[in-house]
C-alpha cells in the first residue's frame, strides 16, 4: 500500500517503480492538480491498494472503510447499501475511486483488480464500478 498525502509524497512516488498503469494515473492526477491552486494538491490523498493489502491496513490508513457508508453504517453486503464515493472507475486493472469529505479533502484510491488485493473491496468495486 502506498499512501500519498502531500506534495513531497507524490513527487516521491513518481520516482519509485510503479505498476506502469498505476503511475500513468497518478501522473495524470499530478499533471492536474498542478494547473490548480497548490493548496487542492495538499488537500488530495492519494492510496494505492495493491495486492497484498489486508483491508484492515486500508482501513486503519484512511481513518475509514470504503466498504462502510458512513452516514448510515450500512456496510457491503447489506442490501439497504448506498455506496457514498463520487466515482468508481475501471482502469484496465486498476479502480479508480473518488471520495469526498465535504469541502476538506479528496481522497482517490486505486485499487488493483487482482484476487490478491483485499477481496471484498475488489468485489465491491466490481458490483458498483461507473464509467
């Protein structure tokens, strides 16, 4: 897991050796946040969830569950469930989701589409995946 809070952590990132996919994403991502005020860019969390993460990890990084709605509790799995991302995206391997937590800051995960990447949320993101 590779978890990208600020400036100096994308920058970092961009240097290390990405999943070329993964890294194109990340760039894009960079390349916009760069024609915007520096402050959005301090503002956006970026984690990539690749194989090998447990979803306790992820859940312990962000504070939160993606899997949880957190204004009503429901979780995946539950039929009553609203997922409360903004956006869920196919990648080609990878899902792109975007949440936002009113106007403090987006958080964008990609998450790798693999049986080795935490289960429920690879089954998550293939029931409510949007393009």
């Amino acid at each position: 897991m590779l978890s990208l809070f600020d400036t100096p952590s994308l920058e970092r990132a961009l240097s290390l050796p990405l999943d070329r996919k993964v890294r194109g994403l990340l760039q894009a991502h960079v390349d916009h946040l760069d024609r915007l005020d520096l402050d959005v860019r301090d503002t956006t969390y970026f984690l990539v969830i690749d194989a090998g993460c447990a979803m306790e990890d992820v859940t312990d990084e962000l504070g939160w569950s993606p899997l949880v709605n957190p204004i009503d509790g429901q979780r995946y799995g539950d039929a009553a469930l609203h997922p409360f991302h903004e956006a869920l995206k196919d990648r080609g391997g990878w899902f792109e989701m975007h949440v936002c937590v009113g106007n403090e800051a987006v958080f964008i995960l990609f998450i790798r589409d693999s049986d080795r990447a935490p289960p429920d949320l690879v089954a998550f993101c293939r029931e409510f995946v949007t393009d």
